[in-house]
C-alpha cells in the first residue's frame, strides 16, 4: 500500500446518497431521498401504515367474495322493492 487509498465509511455512503434524486413514498407521496439502494417508504411508520391498509384491504374484499358465492349459490335471497329488513336474510330464517 505504497498509495494512499480511500477508505469508505458509511458516513461518506450516506453523505453521497444525499446527491441521489429524489423518489415517493408509495404510502403517502410524500418525496424523500432514500439513505437503503432497497427503501421504498420514507419512514418505517408509512411503511407499516401502508401494510395494514393493504391487509385490512384483502380483508374486505375476501368478505365480500364469500357473500357474492354465497349470494350466487342461493343462500341469501335477494329482495324486490317491497321488502326491506328481510331481503338480506337467509331463506331459512325467512320460513320462520
């Protein structure tokens, strides 16, 4: 090592991820310049927030999937304009 040579801190990595550009957060759209090569959200509480809408999201629409195939089996009646409470209720109950 006769030449002087550059060590690399992550001091310096990170001072050079400052020059980056500038990328949004996919949870809030906010801009930020990412300090990981991997980041994708401008804070671990976005990120987090984001993974509970997505979850509580599936959750949703894997209800409603099951009361459509329910509906569409016929295991739930559907109403005309005459009823109101009982449209949505199974027909066995209805026969009570």
């Amino acid at each position: 090592m006769t030449q002087k040579q550059s060590v690399r801190t992550h001091f310096q990595a990170r001072h050079e991820s400052k020059k980056a550009t500038k990328v949004t957060c996919p949870g809030c759209g906010k801009r930020f310049v990412p300090v990981r090569a991997w980041q994708e959200y401008h804070s671990a509480n976005c990120r987090k927030r984001a993974w509970e809408q997505r979850r509580l999201t599936g959750l949703l629409v894997s209800a409603l999937e099951r009361l459509l195939a329910e509906a569409r089996k016929g295991g739930v009646e559907r109403g005309t304009k005459g009823q109101s409470s009982q449209a949505l209720k199974p027909r066995e109950e209805q026969a009570l």
